[in-house]
C-alpha cells in the first residue's frame, strides 16, 4: 500500500488518478503513525518551497519522513516534493530541505550566457537524458515528459542524478539514492513515459515487499 503525503500542497487528485490506473492501492493522510506503515511514500508539492517546509515541519512531517526513509523504504517526491529532498532552497529566502540528497534548490536566470532571454517559469515537454541505469528507468526508452517550474536543483554530486532534461542549463529531471527518488516533472501528466517510471517505482515497492 502506497501513502501519499498530504501536507496541503500537493497535487493529489492527479496523482492519486495515475496510480488508480496502474491498479496500485493508496491512502492519502497526514498522520504519521499511518504513512509509517506504508509500503512506499510519494511526496508531491505544488507551490513555495519555504511554504511546504514549515507545513512539513509544523505537522511534523519532516522527522516522520526522515526516520521512513531510515528504515530503507522507498520515498518518491514529485515536482515540488523532489526538490524537497535536498539540503536548501533559495526560494524566498534560503530555507532547508529535508537534506536526504545533496544539492540547493536554484531559480532558473532567464538570461543564457549569450545575453538571450528566455521563459521562466519552464512549462511544456522535453526529452530526457539518461545518464546512468537505476531500476526507476529500468526497460524504459528515452522520451518526452512534461514539466511546469521555475526552480531547479544544482547538484554537485552527479551520482545522484539519472536523467536529465536541457533547459538553458541541464535540469535534474530523475534522481535517486538508495530508497531515495525523485521526478522534476509531473510523472502523472507525462503519458506513456511518466506511467512507466512511476510503474518501476511502484515495483520497487512490490519487490521490497516480497523480500522482507
């Protein structure tokens, strides 16, 4: 059984849709005691990253996620909720993360080296890049996705990073460590492809079920 977190902010109807698709049992709640027992989390977020940190953290949201993901069950954050997972946002003001992957949360200039302007907030499809094998894409092709945001992740550390999408500058589109994995764009808006990862997410669940 998946819960999804519900902390206020979060897109929940179209992400509860996507999984009543693929067949996948899910609760959503904010009790902690409940989304402890889950099999598997998604975090999704729509919204301020400094918004969404003092719900997660007044609800205490925050520790609960952080002790889940201890117990080496699999986290999944969405728009949003993946940019939560890192350390720091400088989204009105620089306000900490969940700090499970490494990494600061930046806005995108709008201005490319060459002086160009170009949109921001980023809002439609682009391809993704794989850049290294993760069961999250595993026997899936490389192809488009939808994105709607104005903040992305900068990462130093290129292991954590699985696809990437270019928009001005390489965009952290799937990232993962461990039990840890996020999505920058909407996996439930991005037809066949978005299914699909969010599929592999759910049998990693499944297998770790099966095993334990």
């Amino acid at each position: 059984m998946i819960g999804i977190i519900d902390y206020g902010m979060g897109n929940l109807f179209s992400v509860s849709k996507a999984l009543e698709r693929l067949g996948v049992p899910y609760f959503i709640s904010n009790d902690k005691e409940k989304l402890m027992s889950a099999d598997g989390l998604l975090l999704p977020g729509v919204g301020s990253f400094k918004d969404a940190m003092e719900r997660l953290n007044e609800d205490g949201l925050t520790n609960m996620i952080k002790e889940y993901v201890g117990q080496g069950k699999p986290l999944l954050g969405i728009c949003l909720g993946m940019q939560l997972l890192f350390e720091q946002s400088e989204e009105n003001g620089l306000t900490k993360g969940l700090s499970l992957l490494p990494g600061e949360v930046k806005r995108f200039s709008g201005i490319t080296k060459d002086g160009q302007s170009y949109k921001v907030p980023h809002m439609g499809w682009n391809k993704l890049s794989f850049s290294q094998s993760s069961p999250i894409t595993a026997n899936i092709d490389e192809d488009f996705v939808y994105f709607v945001h104005s903040y992305y992740v900068d990462t130093q550390d290129s292991e954590v990073v699985i696809a990437s999408a270019e928009y001005d500058v390489q965009v952290p589109a799937v990232v993962g460590r461990g039990n840890v994995f996020g999505m920058q764009f909407h996996p439930e808006k991005s037809s066949k492809l978005g299914m699909e990862l969010l599929r592999n997410f759910t049998k990693l669940i499944e297998e770790r079920v099966t095993i334990s």
